[in-house]
C-alpha cells in the first residue's frame, strides 16, 4: 500500500504525524493508498521553508522565471499521459477527460511563460516641474492554495504558475481525495529548474488549512471549492489580514430559444452535463427550454441520449462517463433524487440502478434527467455536483432571464439562439461572470481571466489571465526628484501637474 507524503524543498518528505488518510479508486471502491495529513507544525515548518525561499526568487529577473515556465511547460506535455493515467485511476474521470484538463492547466503555464511582458510597469514623465512617477508589480511574497478533487491538475495549475512567475513562492494544499498527480507535477516543476523552497505541497485536512489561514508568513490565499468552505476561508482569511480569492459554488443554466439548432443544443447539453460525471462547478445543471414546443423537442431528443451513455471505468476506451469521487456523494446524489421525484418533478431518466460487472463496488451512477422541475426544488436550489440535469420549462424569454438572476450562485450560463439581437440582450442582462452563446461550457482561455459573481466568489479578483498577475502582485508607485532640477526653496503646498509655475 502506498503512503503519499509532502513535497517541501524541492523533495518528496514523508510526514510527521500520525493521522491518515485513505484513497480509494472510485471504480472499484478499493483503497490504493493513504495519504499522511499535515499537523499544524508541520504546516507551520513548511511555510518557513516557503518564506525563507521567496526574497531570492522575487528577485529573479522575471526572463528567468520564464525560462523555468518553458521547461516546465514542456516536460508536462512529455508526461501527460502518465500523469492523466495516475489522475484516472485516483478521480475516476475517462483518460480523453483527464487528458483536456491537464491541458487546460498547461495553457495557463504557457501563458505566464510572457511573464515579463505582464510585469511591465507604467510611467509618467513630469507630472509636475521636474517631477516623474512610475508603478510597478511586485510580489506579495508566499502564496498558499486549496484546491478540490475535481480536478486535481487543472486547478492548481490556474495558481501557482502566475503566482510563482509573479516572484512568489507557494504552499499548495491539494484534496486529500486525489493528492498523487500534484506531488508528480511539482517533481516535474522542479526538475524544470525551480529553485528549491520555491513550491511545495503539503497534504492534509481542515487542521492544515486552518494552519494556513492563520500564519503570520501567508500573504495570500487562493481557494476553489465549494461556497460554504470558501465563505469559510474568506472570512478567516480576510481577518488575518491576507489577500484571499474563494471561487466557490455554482447553479449554471442553459437556455435554449425557439429557434435555437436542437440537435446542437443536446449535444452540447449532454458534454456540460454529464461530462466528468457532473463533478465541475462550470457544469450545465439546469436546462431552460422557452416555451412548451422547445420544452417537449428537447426532452424527446436528450432523452434516448442520456439514456444510451457509457457509463464505465477509465480503462475501458469507449468510455463516456466514470464514477462520482466517494461513496459518500454517490449517497449525497441519489438523496437529491429521491428529494426531486418526492417533490413532484419527473424523472425521465433514471440513473440510479446501473450495475457494472465486476464494479460493484464503485461508485457508478447513470445520467439522470428530470422534467417539470420548479424553481422551490431541491434539486434545482442546490449544487447537486453530480450526473443529475433538471430540465425547467419557461413560458418566455423574460421569465428564463430573471430565473437565473434570481438564483445565489452566478457561476456560469448560456444561451443557444441563432438571433444575435437574443444573445446580445441575454449577454448584458444576466447577472453572471461567465457567459456563453452557442457554447455550453463558457470556461476563458488562459490568457482571460475565469470567476463567477455573486455567491460563486468572495473576493475582487478572478483566476488566472490578467486577474491572476493583480492578484498575485502588490502595485508599488514611486515619485522622483532629482536635486539638478529644483530650484525653489521649501514648499507648503502640493503642486499638480497642471500648475504653470516654473
């Protein structure tokens, strides 16, 4: 049996303690290692290492950090076949799925591989007599992160490559779920030519994200989970005085228009729905046909669909969906279900008794589909955060627009219409981050920045893209003067630039 430590100095390090963790393979529901959980000091020693690594990083010329981001972007794509089989075989997910996610985490690397040009300042010459300014970014010095299990590459990879090229070091707390594919990413980092210290990772529970949140030596913190951890993690966070950006929790809707192309809609639908077994916060939960003719197109196309998926493990090829995470939210979805089918909507599909020859012990669940879901349900209010859509009938345009902007979370959304008049008004009128049109999944390219709105973020700053470099940086303005250029004596007031005196 595998035991999974820490990363810390540029080295794999087995912990201290003695408390432990199991991780299980969600299509066997076997367990394949255990992870060692981080004590408060443990934690604590690990910053330290963080901290005393970041004044000779942060003075690297950032062309150098680049250099280091180059190699690493490269040895990630000579490794990614190994890395999406070890993430596989610890989340569940297909390979093709853990393949796009490693990818999507790669773009980012190749993003701030343009560090320098991101970094450079601004300056104003004579803003008064003989005065100039400029500003500049500078680091905010160690940088922490808690990541999910739902995509244990990906996300940490949207962090600590803009934190780190900034001229921070970083201390990331992955999932405990999942921890083996970011100890093998940050062996890779470093083979890369980071500086020891510079990244490290540190497994373990709430007593190592409490340990976190509360040093004296973490400047910030960047979260994503779910919006009652990370309100959580906000407001501890803020009041130790850090910088904190919690990307939390999401309801996303799709609404589908009249004369929106349907077999393009389902097929759409059925990828951001059912697509890593619904275990993403950019996930299409809810379907809003306008009008009873788009409703009953719909339900009749995405039916035989969702009723035909794949439902297997990562080794089988042809797979199109694997298990959810834990036996637990196996348990936490199919309650939702029996929630929607007692509250009165109908269940179209039903996932629930799906059997796999020697599976039995995963974690496996079909897609399921619910028609004439209503707003006061269960299963429409709350993150389900698994293979469950809820199709929501909407009379018209209107009354689909303020359903989403009535709903707490404002994740993401989208809209299939061929009128661009439609799409134009849906686009300025939602109140959401992320917005798609003709796209079901409205997830922003590296070089964009990617957050919600509403009870999806706490926090000023989205992730990754320019959002990413502010948030990771302090901005620095300096005024100057030199003694050549003056010539009056003691000054009692300001000078603005405007003032014509000599």
């Amino acid at each position: 049996m595998t035991t999974i430590g820490h990363f810390v100095s540029g080295k794999r390090v087995d912990g201290k303690g003695e408390r432990m963790s199991q991780v299980f393979n969600p299509a066997t529901g076997e367990q394949i290692a255990t992870v060692q959980l981080a004590s408060k000091a443990e934690v604590n020693a690990i910053v330290k290492v963080a901290w005393e690594a970041q004044s000779a990083w942060g003075a690297t010329p950032p062309a150098k950090r680049a250099q280091v981001m180059f190699r690493f972007r490269d040895l990630l794509n000579q490794h990614i076949d190994e890395l999406a089989k070890m993430l596989s075989a610890e989340h569940g997910k297909t390979i093709p799925d853990a393949k796009g996610e490693i990818a999507r985490g790669i773009e980012v690397v190749e993003f701030v591989c343009g560090i320098p040009q991101l970094l450079k300042g601004e300056y104003s010459e004579q803003v008064a007599s003989g005065v100039d300014t400029f500003a500049i970014r500078q680091p905010v010095g160690v940088v922490a992160g808690i990541t999910p299990f739902n995509f244990p590459a990906m996300v940490p990879l949207w962090m600590y490559p803009v934190s780190i090229a900034c001229g921070n070091t970083f201390v990331l707390k992955p999932s405990e779920r999942d921890p083996s594919v970011p100890l093998r990413i940050a062996e890779l980092f470093h083979e890369a030519g980071l500086p020891a210290g510079v990244f490290n990772v540190v497994n373990g529970d709430k007593e190592a994200v409490d340990a976190l949140l509360d040093h004296p030596l973490v400047d910030a913190v960047s979260f994503v989970g779910s919006t009652a951890i990370g309100q959580y993690i906000y407001s501890r966070g803020t009041a130790n005085g850090k910088r904190v950006q919690a990307l939390c929790g999401a309801k996303n809707h799709m609404v589908i228009m009249p004369d929106a192309d349907m077999d393009q809609a389902v097929d759409a639908l059925m990828g951001a729905g059912y697509d890593s077994a619904g275990e993403r916060c950019m996930a299409i939960s809810v379907a809003v046909p306008v009008g009873a003719e788009t409703a009953d197109r719909l339900i009749a196309k995405l039916t035989p669909k969702v009723q035909s998926l794949n439902v297997a493990p990562y080794t089988d090829p042809n797979s199109d969906m694997g298990p959810v995470i834990s036996r637990e939210a196996l348990d936490r979805i199919k309650g939702y279900i029996a929630e929607g089918e007692a509250a009165g909507a109908k269940l179209v599909v039903d996932g629930r008794n799906l059997k796999l020859q020697g599976y039995e012990g995963g974690y496996f669940l079909g897609g399921c589909l619910f028609d004439n879901v209503t707003t006061d349900m269960s299963i429409y209010k709350n993150e389900i955060f698994g293979p469950v859509v809820s199709v929501v009938r909407a009379k018209g345009y209107a009354e689909a627009v303020d359903m989403i902007n009535s709903h707490e979370y404002g994740n993401g959304t989208a809209i299939f219409t061929r009128d661009g008049d439609t799409a134009r008004d849906f686009f300025s009128r939602v109140k959401i981050g992320m917005v798609g049109v003709n796209v079901p999944i409205p997830v922003p390219v590296a070089y964009h920045s990617f957050g919600g709105w509403k009870r999806s973020l706490f926090g000023d700053h989205h992730i990754h893209g320019m959002e990413g470099v502010r948030f990771n940086t302090r901005l620095k303005t300096m005024t100057t003067r030199w003694p050549s250029g003056i010539r009056e004596g003691a000054v009692f007031n300001f000078h603005s630039g405007s003032d014509t005196k000599a």
